[in-house]
DNA sequence: TATGAAAGACTAACTAA
DNA sequence: TTAGTTAGTCTTTCATA
C-alpha cells in the first residue's frame, strides 16, 4: 500500500468504471500498472469487491439491536441479512449489538422493519436513527 | 423499479463487474434491456455510483459524534470527510449528530482519530464502536 | 511498457406491445 | 410511445513478449 495504491482506491472509489486507461493517464503511469495494481489490491482484500451505492427508497436509517445476553448475534444478524431493505448488517462492541443499515421507500417501511426486529424472540431492544445525510469520505 | 430492475442491482450490489451478457441471460433477457435500465436506475439516482468497497486496514469502526447545540452539524462533518481513513459521514438523528464510520490500520489509528474529533472545538462528547463483523444484505 | 487479440459496452435502427 | 432486441462498431481489458 503505497501512494500509488491510495490514489487508484481513490478514482475507484469515486466511480470505479472509470477506464484504467483514463486512471493511468491520470496517475502517469500506464495502464498496464493500474491493472497490476488493481489486481494485486484485488488479491490482497484490499477491494473487498466492486459494488453499486444504492438509494432505492428515501430513507436512510441505522436500526441498532441489542440481544439477550445468551444468544448467538451472529445467527440474529445472518437471519437479518435476508431482509429486503436491508444494506448492511454490522456486529458492534458497545451498548447495542447489531446495527442494520437499511434503505426503506418510506419511514412507514423503516416503523415495519424495526418492528420485524422487534418480533425475532433473541431481541431485546432496538433504537434506531435516521441518517439526515450521507458524505464520502 | 419493477422486479427485473431489483434483480439486476442485487447482481450488480455483489459484484458491480458483471458483464452485461452475464446479467442478461441470467435473468433471460437481452443484453441491451440489462443496459437500458442499468443507464434508467443511474439517470433516476437510484444507482448513486459505481464504487469499490475496500478495507485498507483492520479495524473498522463507527465514532459517534456530538455536537454542541448552537453549531451548524454539516460544517464539523464535511470537515470530517477530508481525514484520511474515514469511509462514510453521516448526519443521524438521535442522541448523537455525527456518524464516522472509519477503516483504519490498528486500534491506535482509530484513537487518534477519536482524539482528533474531539480536539474540534464544536465537539462536545464521542462514543465508539469497533465494527466487528460486516455483512452484505 | 507496448502491442495485438479478445471481451465487453455502446450506437442506432428496428420490432413489438 | 415505451421497452426490448439485434447487428455492427468502438473501447477497454487482457496476455504476451
């Protein structure tokens, strides 16, 4: 990972079809290393894959869920992975456990999946907010 | 957004690189209707980009951040986006305003950065949680 | 790094609902 | 009029030297 590697992750971040001739022209490099680079990047885990950002409904929320002290999160938050809605699961450390970021077309849908939550008998609580706005980083 | 355009953005959510003859006779239909609605989702902003999902470092984590009442949020959090390692800003609703969500090389990365939200000024508490696990909906 | 071959995406004209 | 298809062309990627 070095200075080269960075800035590629970067234009790919920012729209990951750009041409890796355009890359390269961009870089100075050729294309042939913004290949290699991306490969390697590719191999390594590094690009995890190559995704769309999605926005189909119009509201964006976190629902966090916490569960009881002897389940196993993990099967709580694989089950959740099924949901329609539903972009991301993360397992956290702190008060809560799960936090589910979901994109739902309205807050009705959003009130339904907290309740969907609130239905799997492991939960115990959730708490949810809704995200006003995202930014790249 | 009918079913087949729901279908196409759960291929293209795993993995962005399908070719369009791939999607299409997945789904049976010809490679110029997968195009077509691909270009639809993205002049509609449903699809927001095309982007590479990555973890540079080993730690992910989520840093909640508040701030102080009579400050403008959206300052303090585009200001944010610029620090290295930070993946997403959001601004949430809830007991906190700002959510970082980072990717940084070790632990003591993400405490620097913690540090380095609650040197600003506008910042007046930080809660942070250790993304343990993520996974794709 | 450079080049030719292969694969994929795009243009535009056409068809059907 | 809109969505889907197809054939031909162009662009990008890939493999090899």
């Amino acid at each position: 990972m070095d200075d080269l590697d960075r800035k590629i992750l970067d234009i790919l971040r920012r729209d990951a079809r750009t041409p890796y001739t355009e890359i390269a022209s961009t870089l100075d490099v050729s294309e042939g290393t913004v290949r290699n680079r991306v490969d390697r990047l590719r191999d390594d885990g590094v690009i995890e894959r190559f995704t769309v950002a999605t926005r189909t409904g119009n509201v964006k929320a976190m629902i966090e869920v916490s569960v009881a002290m002897d389940v196993d999160t993990h099967s709580v938050g694989d089950r959740m992975t099924d949901w329609d809605e539903v972009d991301f699961v993360w397992q956290v450390s702190g008060e809560l456990d799960i936090v589910l970021v979901v994109d739902a077309a309205d807050t009705t849908r959003v009130n339904e999946l907290i309740t969907k939550a609130r239905e799997q008998e492991e939960v115990v609580e959730t708490k949810t907010r809704l995200i006003l706005d995202e930014k790249l980083g």
